[in-house]
C-alpha cells in the first residue's frame, strides 16, 4: 500500500472533523474561516507522500489547517480594499486639458508673431531682459543706447505684445496679464 499517510489523513479528518472545527474557530475566532481552512487542508492531502510516516495525523491536519489560515490572513492584509483601488484611481489629472492645450499653441503662436513685428532693437530689449535675466543697464552698454531708450523699447515691445494677445499690460507689476 504505497498511499497509508494520505488514507491514515483522511480517515482522521472525517472522523474528527467536527472536533477539528471546533478547535479551529476557537484558535481563528471565525467559523467560517475554520470551515474554510480544513477544506483548504482536504485538498493539501493529496500531496502528502509516504516518504516519512506521520505519527500524529490529527496533530498534522491541524497544523496544516493552522498554516493554510496564517497564509490566509497574510494574503488578506496584503490586498488592496476596493475603497482604497477607488482612492487611487480617483486621482485628478493637474495638467492641461486638450482646450487649455490648444489654446496655449495659440498664444504662443501669436506671441511670436508680435515679436515677429516689433522692430529688431525693441525685440532684442525684450529678449534679453526677460529671457536672458539682463538688466536693463547691461542692455543699454551692450547696445550703445541710454538706460531710457532701453526702457522704451520694453515698454514699446510689452505693449505691443499685451495687445496682439489681447492682454491688459499692468504697469505697476512690469508685465503684461490676461484680460479677465
């Protein structure tokens, strides 16, 4: 009879099936988890070999009940509640939408056609003040101009820009602002 352990195991599950129980949701403080448990341990049996003989075949199922119900409760923990798969789905979405998108590609296409139109010294004032951080003193010894002349000519450019894009320039802040 090459399969003793496996009738020896089973013979003991039926017959003490009950006691098992009992013992189990005292230890698991869940019938149902127990019921489960030892229906996990019937389907385990199939694998016990006759290699090494079992001397304690109740012993043995309820250990085997014991660690099917740890692993159990392992794997639970570790899984992710449905309201918390909903938290994390419900993440709003920060950037741009498609029209906000679009509408920026405008503007930006029609900024560079306002600077496109602005003669080349105002254009090079605007671009080195605010692009390349340049003051507008270094602006006015690089181009050989006075520090009025180069404030003019942001102004002109800042102007002339604010109405392309249809912004209201705010001078007391130095910078052209959407209009509302």
């Amino acid at each position: 009879m090459a399969e003793i352990n496996r009738v020896r195991l089973r013979g003991q599950l039926a017959d003490n099936y009950d006691g098992l129980v009992k013992k189990l949701t005292r230890r698991l403080g869940s019938s149902d988890f127990a019921y489960e448990a030892l229906h996990e341990t019937f389907l385990r049996l199939e694998r016990v070999t006759d290699a090494v003989p079992i001397r304690s075949p109740a012993d043995y199922i309820f250990r085997i009940a014991i660690n099917i119900a740890r692993d159990r409760q392992k794997a639970q923990n570790l899984r992710v509640s449905a309201a918390e798969i909903d938290s994390l789905l419900d993440v709003s979405d920060d950037g741009p939408g498609p029209a906000r998108i679009v509408e920026a590609r405008s503007d930006i296409d029609a900024f560079k056609r306002a600077l496109a139109e602005l003669p080349e010294r105002p254009r090079d004032v605007l671009y080195s003040i605010t692009i390349e951080g340049r003051t507008p003193h270094d602006v006015a010894t690089r181009l050989g101009v006075s520090v009025r002349t180069v404030e003019s000519d942001l102004k002109l450019a800042l102007s002339h820009c604010a109405h392309c894009l249809d912004y209201t320039l705010i001078r007391r802040l130095g910078g052209p602002r959407p209009r509302s």
